[in-house]
C-alpha cells in the first residue's frame, strides 16, 4: 500500500482548536526559558502532546484504504471494505466534517480541508468496492 501513491489526497485544516494549543505551548516554553521555571517547560509537554497525536494533518485514499495522517507518529488505516457508511456534517465549532463509520468501530470525524470531496471520492470507491 504504502508504494502506490494515493489516488487522492488532502490536507487537514486548520481549526482553532487545533492553533490554541500550539499558542499555548510556543507561550509556555517561551516563559520557562525566560524565567527558568522548569514547570513550564513540563506544562508545555501537554498541549504539545495534543498537537502531534491527534492533529489530522493528511488524507490519502488508496484503492483499497482510506489513510489518516497525523502530525506524527500515528496514522489510522481503514480498510474500504470495513466501512459502513459516509456523510457530511456541519458541526457548531468545527463546520463542515466528514463523518467515516467503520463496521464495528465507533465512528471517526475527518476534518479535511474540502469534506465533499473526499465524500464524494469515498463514496466512488465504496461503490465500486461492493
């Protein structure tokens, strides 16, 4: 899978939710140097933490996967044919989302930077998929 390139991909966006963190750690680091409190340092670990294990920053869809890319280390692999069902959603702070509902999975909220087109290649596949 991970020789062939993707038949498309997207970048996550960016949302608030994911900015204020990074402010907050950039803040934090920044005062425990300045003042050499060791605390600091170690707060900053947390909001760091959120960013690199659950900022979605890459979408690839694969003939037969769907791949979601975090900042690092992590990535989510689902299978085509393990999915269930798409749909697009509006959500009060985050707008437009696509949600993906794995069989026997809880479902996963994708926040691509263009939600109807990765729905709509999504539900291409899957149909050919069956």
């Amino acid at each position: 899978m991970e020789s062939k390139e993707p038949i498309y991909s997207l970048g996550g966006r960016i949302t608030i939710s994911q900015v204020l963190p990074a402010i907050v750690a950039i803040y934090l680091v920044g005062w425990g140097l300045f003042t050499g409190n060791a605390f600091s340092l170690l707060f900053a670990l947390l909001p760091t933490f959120v960013i690199v294990f659950f900022w979605q920053s890459r979408y690839d869809l694969y003939e037969e996967t769907l791949v979601v890319r975090h900042v690092w280390p992590r990535r989510i692999v689902i299978p085509i044919r393990e999915i269930e069902s798409t749909e697009v959603m509006s959500l009060p702070r985050w707008g437009a989302v696509m949600v993906v509902r794995p069989m026997g999975k809880r479902p996963l909220i994708l926040r691509p930077q263009a939600p109807d087109q990765l729905h709509e290649r999504l539900s291409r596949l899957l149909k050919s998929a069956q």
